[in-house]
C-alpha cells in the first residue's frame, strides 16, 4: 500500500493512480481471503485547505518483476492549520 498526499486538484482513479508524493509504504504478503489490519501513524508538515491522504493499494507482479497499481484507493479529507 502506498500512502500520498494529494490536494483537490490530484487525479487518482480505478485506472489511473495518484501522481503525488508519498508519505509512507506499507507491504505484506497476504493471502486470498485473508486480511491485514494495522496502526499507523502519519504526520502532515504541510498546511492547507482540501488536503488529501489517499490510501493505493498495489500488487506485486511476479512474471513483470515489479508492483502494479490495483485500481483500488480510499482517501480522507483534511484541512490542516498551523
């Protein structure tokens, strides 16, 4: 999973991912039917209006040898103030 902040104007789709920076990376193999739940923290240095935190989650692609973009996000809405 990789975790981004965007603004109002970021794109992120069930085909196209989010073109912003990334906050942090979250990985773990897990199996069909199965799922992971965790704590995490975050941290926003970055003041603003319609800010963003959006949540992609990626697969790994054994035969291309690299991760690939699932279509699958969530994101929640933030002002931050100083």
């Amino acid at each position: 999973m990789l975790v981004k902040l965007g603004n109002q104007s970021t794109i992120v789709s069930n085909s196209t991912y989010a073109n912003a920076p990334v906050l942090a990376t979250f990985w773990r193999i897990v199996r069909e039917k199965e799922t992971w739940t965790f704590p995490m923290t975050l941290s926003v240095n970055q003041v603003g209006n319609n800010t963003r935190i959006i949540f992609e989650l990626w697969s790994y692609d054994v035969p291309a040898s690299g991760f690939e973009y699932t279509g699958l996000w969530d994101q929640i809405w933030l002002n931050v103030i100083a």
